[in-house]
C-alpha cells in the first residue's frame, strides 16, 4: 500500500546526527485540504539526499511510513510516539 501526503513545503531543517551516527532531516509539509495541517515529515539515513532538489514553497507529493512505538518513562507511565518517514518525494 502506497500512503502519501501532498502539500508544499513550509520549511526544511538541517541534517541532525545522533548517537551512532544515526542522521535525520526533517520538513514540514502544509497539507491542502479544507483545514491545512502542519505535518513534520522525517527522512532518514540515506533518504536524506532526497530532499537535495527540494525548497520551500515546492508543491511536493511525499510518500510515507507511519511509524509508532511504546516507550516506558522514568515514572513506569507507557507512553506511544508515532513518527512520519518519508521514503519518496515528487515535485507536482
């Protein structure tokens, strides 16, 4: 199954490096739809070269994975994050 997101693209941070050498870029995508939502959208690892071609302003449709985990915090209260990758860009 192919889920995407299409919108144009509000911002572009810088590549974030973490512990073993784990690298992230994130955007954030403004959907177009009645009610526009602000998305982040995660790129990682060698995916980040993907986003090269790509400015503020380009109308861009994103293809995703929709992440989720579980996570014990220090007070023992299970918490659930979800997080978007993208895996493809495309200029419309």
């Amino acid at each position: 199954m192919n889920i995407y997101l299409i919108g144009k693209i509000k911002d572009i941070f810088n590549t974030q490096i973490f512990k073993n050498n784990f690298k992230k870029k994130s955007l954030i995508l403004i959907t177009e739809e009645q009610f526009p939502q602000n998305i982040i959208i995660d790129f990682i690892q060698d995916k980040i070269e993907l986003l090269n071609n790509f400015k503020i302003n380009d109308i861009v449709k994103i293809y995703i994975n929709i992440k989720g985990k579980e996570w014990i915090n220090n007070e023992g209260i299970t918490k659930y994050i979800n997080s978007i990758q993208g895996w493809k860009i495309e200029k419309i």
